[in-house]
C-alpha cells in the first residue's frame, strides 16, 4: 500500500463553553484548527484534506498537542473514497460543502 494518497481527517470535538475561560480556550482551539487547514462542515465537526497518510499523521500529532485538557476531541482518518461517499440530507441553505465545491448533497 503506498504512503501517498489522499486522506481526509474529519475531527469532531465537545468542549466545556460554561466560563469565559472555557470559552476563550475553545476559541483558540478552533482558531488553531482553522490556521491549521480546517474547514468547519457543522458545529464542532472539521474536515482538512491530506496529501498522504504521513501527512494526516503529522496533523494528528498536531491535534493532540494543542487539545485543551477539559473535553473530548475525535479524529477520523477517511480514504478519499470513503470521504466521497458521503451523503448530506438536507432541507434548507448551501451546506459547507457545496460552497467550496466538495460534495454532492442529496437534498429532500
């Protein structure tokens, strides 16, 4: 299997928001997520496209220096394939998604 293909990494995180301290904390947080090529797809669900699975590895190494210590944070690792196959029901505006052009959205 070869080490460069393209992976998504989809992370989905809670994290306290009751105190302005927990609240400046999830900020920074997201704020690092985006600088790092995070592209929010819903609340507390982010998406970043990998050239390789080194590269996916890398960003997850990232993530878990800068995971603040109270909440709880998941990372996927999806083959491009697999990320392509996903489908988004939806009733109401453009997702995400369909403004940077990435997915087909089944709509109902």
């Amino acid at each position: 299997m070869s080490a460069f293909r393209i992976m998504w990494l989809m992370l989905m995180f809670d994290l306290p928001t009751k105190s302005k301290k927990d609240r400046k904390k999830y900020t920074k947080f997201r704020s690092k997520l985006l600088d790092d090529g995070f592209t929010m797809i819903q609340y507390s669900v982010y998406i970043r496209i990998c050239k390789s699975n080194y590269s996916a590895n890398a960003h997850i190494k990232y993530i878990k220096k800068i995971i603040p210590l109270k909440g709880e944070v998941r990372i996927l690792k999806l083959t491009d394939k697999v990320y392509n196959s996903m489908e988004i029901l939806k009733n109401f505006e453009k997702t995400n998604e369909e403004k940077l052009g990435i997915q087909t959205v089944i709509e109902f």
